[in-house]
C-alpha cells in the first residue's frame, strides 16, 4: 500500500539516535538545544522551546497567550482537533473563523468580522494548511486592530515561506508559532514539538510551564532568602512558582529531529516536484482539481488534497477511497470540520454555520505526497485516479 504520507529515515537519522544512547542524557541533555538552536536559525526567531508534541506546543501557546475563561480562541474549521482543543485545555472556548476556499486557510475577513462580533477573543490560531502560509500580514492586521494575539498553527509548514520570503516559525506575525514533529510532518522526531517566539517573557513563561512550573535560570524568585545560606547559594533550592506540566522531549527525539532537520531542503524540494507532476496531471482531468493552487513556491506542501466533485462523478467518496484502496493507493480526508465533532456540537457549535469548510470537507481527498514516493509510484497513484474517475 502506498500510503498518503511517510517519513524518510536514513543511515545519518540511526547513527545520530544511537549516539545518544551511547552517551550520558536521554533526556534534558545538550541535544534538546542543538535541536532548537537549529530551528532558531533555520527559521530565523530569537528563542525557540521544544516539547513533547504539537498538542502540548498549543497547549501551552495558548495559556501563555493568556487563553482561558471568557477569553476565547479563535481557529480554522478545517484542521487536526488539536488545534481547537487548546482553548479547552486552558479553561478558554474555542469558536471557528471559516476557510477562504481558494486557499482553504481562515479568511481574513471573516476572522475581522469574527473579532467585531466577539469582543472577548484573546487569540486567533490560524493554520497554514497542508503548509502553504496564511494571509499573515492581514492576519496580522486584523487581530493587532482587535487586541487579538497571534499563535500560528504550524503544524504542515515547517520550511514554508511567507512572500515577503521570511520563513514560517520567524513570528515576524505573531506571538508564537507551533510546530509538530509528528512522523508525517516535515521533519520526523517520532513524536514531538517546538514554540517559536521573539517575545523574552513568553519564552521564560514557556520554558517554566514546560517542566512543572519550576523557575528556570534567569527567573526571579519569589522567595529568594531561601535560595541562599549566608553568602552561599543552596544548590538544591527551586520554586514551583505556578501550575505548570511536564511536557519536555527527550535528547533521544531531538537528535532524530535535529538530524532529520538538516535534509529539509531536500525534502521540500522532492515534494515541490512530486506537486508540479499532480498538477499537470490532473488538470483538465473532469470532476476533479487541486484543492490549492496558489503560493507553490512558498508551501511546505505537506499534504496534496484533490477536490472530487463526486456528485458529478457518479462515485460516493467511499467507493472511490475503497477502489483507490483496492489498487494499494492509501488516501486520507483531511479534515473532517472541528465543528461536526460531537464533542463541539455537545458545546454548541453549529457545522452548517462554516460553508466553506462544509463544502470544502464534501470533495477533499488527500493522496500519496511523501520525500520517498517514486516517480513510478505516483505515475501509479495518477493512472489509478485518473481510471476510477473515467
Ligand atoms: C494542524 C495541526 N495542528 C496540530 C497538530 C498536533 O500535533 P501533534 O500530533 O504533534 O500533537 C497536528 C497533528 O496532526 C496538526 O495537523
């Protein structure tokens, strides 16, 4: 079967993993910094902190944003739950700005309209899905107009590029940024993710809620006459100063990441050309288009998602996953809208109140895009759709 995504390990990624079990840390050793200094640099932001997934990187963006009750999050309707769940895990409520549908990326102007209606939204986590960027600067705009704080959603776009050629993750938009190191993703860590930031009290906020609550070097302490005994220091004196979690990653994950961050080039490159054969070949083919067409050379292009007008087809998607199935083609929907989860709808939220996502989640289909797909592989994937739909 090929699936609809995977990651690539080589020789490199094994020995970098082994020579941390060889070594002295497996966990808060010297590689959790390689790897976010590496990050840091690659896309170009002042602190960087890594944790145990994308999921606790929202978690904590979000409180630290200052999410939580009756300050309210705002996200896209079509993306992974997580991003929605953040609001939730903080106290907060989660309410959905529906997609543009000629880039599936929250609208702009509905987040405006959104931001007028609901004076007690505290931050907007827009997603640049399948890793092609938001409309940041209008993003932006809108949400600082608002008093409205930005945690982009990151997830796909690791090595994406905004048009003014700045690079995803430099929050030269926002607050903060997340990213996921998920096996799909960009960049494999097993499972792990990063807050980017340029902001040195969020930072010191986020290092401190990632271990416990626990200061960190360079906070001040609350109680500091008991840090000390005479003129020496107390080497075993720490305060948990608020309610944190333990959400670090190991130096075991970080030098996968590290390691698997150095071909990222390569990777974006391969997946750019693999996007430029689906879309010659599928253009002019009947019932279907890409879902994204603009902003090919800045998307991190994480995902292919097709649009199947499957009325017209004479095909229900079902048929049409189980056919492509059949021929060991793997597919995904991504995503099926936050909003229709029974936990959202138990919340109040109503699907039909988003068209766009609505009609967007009736036709998507996401086909195999990974660094490894061969090229005889996806000439297999395009003569498959291509028959299914005939
Ligand atoms: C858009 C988006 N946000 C957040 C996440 C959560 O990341 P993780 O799986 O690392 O917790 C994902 C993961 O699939 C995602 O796709």
């Amino acid at each position: 079967m090929i699936p609809y995504g995977r990651h690539h390990i080589d020789e490199d990624d094994i020995h970098a993993v082994a020579q941390v079990l060889r070594g002295s840390h497996l966990t808060q050793g010297p590689a959790v910094e390689a790897f976010e200094d590496a990050v840091k640099s690659y896309v170009g932001c002042r602190y960087a902190v890594a944790v145990a997934s994308g999921t606790a990187a929202l978690h904590l963006a979000a409180l630290a944003a200052g999410v939580g009750p009756r300050r309210d999050l705002a996200t896209s309707p079509i993306t992974f739950v997580a991003s929605a769940n953040a609001a939730a895990y903080v106290g907060g409520r989660a309410l959905f700005v529906d997609i543009d549908p000629a880039t599936v990326n929250m609208s702009p102007a509905l987040l405006a309209a959104q931001i007028a209606r609901e004076p007690g939204l505290q931050a907007v986590i827009p997603v640049h899905f399948a890793g092609l960027p938001c409309d940041m600067a209008e993003i932006a705009r809108v949400a600082a107009a608002g008093g409205v704080k930005v945690i982009e959603d990151a997830a796909h776009a690791l090595g994406a590029t905004y048009p003014d050629g700045s690079r995803v993750g430099c929050c030269r938009y926002s607050l903060m940024t997340i990213f996921s190191f998920h096996p799909v993703k960009a960049i494999a860590a097993g499972e792990g993710g990063m807050i980017t930031t340029n902001d040195p009290d969020v930072y010191h906020r986020l290092l401190r809620l990632r271990s416990h609550g626990i200061n960190k070097v360079g906070d001040a302490l609350r109680f500091g006459d008991l840090a000390r005994t005479g003129d020496l220091a107390n080497p075993w004196y720490y305060e948990m100063q608020e309610l944190g979690f333990h959400f670090r990653i190991t130096d075991i994950q970080c030098a996968l990441a590290l390691s698997q961050l150095r071909k990222i080039d390569r990777f974006i490159a391969r997946r750019r050309e693999l996007v430029r054969v689906y879309d010659e070949a599928f253009s002019g083919v009947p019932h279907v288009r890409p879902a994204q067409t603009g902003g090919r050379a800045e998307s991190a292009h994480h995902l292919y998602v097709l649009r199947v007008d499957f009325r017209s087809s004479g095909l229900t998607r079902a048929e049409f996953m189980h056919r492509l199935r059949a021929a060991d083609v793997g597919t995904q929907v991504h995503y099926i809208p936050v909003p229709m989860h029974p936990y959202y709808r138990d919340l109040g939220a109503d699907p039909t109140a988003y068209p766009a996502a609505q009609a967007y989640y009736e036709e998507a289909i996401s086909i195999p895009l990974f660094f490894d797909l061969t090229d005889s592989q996806q000439a297999h994937v395009i003569a498959t759709i291509r028959e299914t739909l005939r």
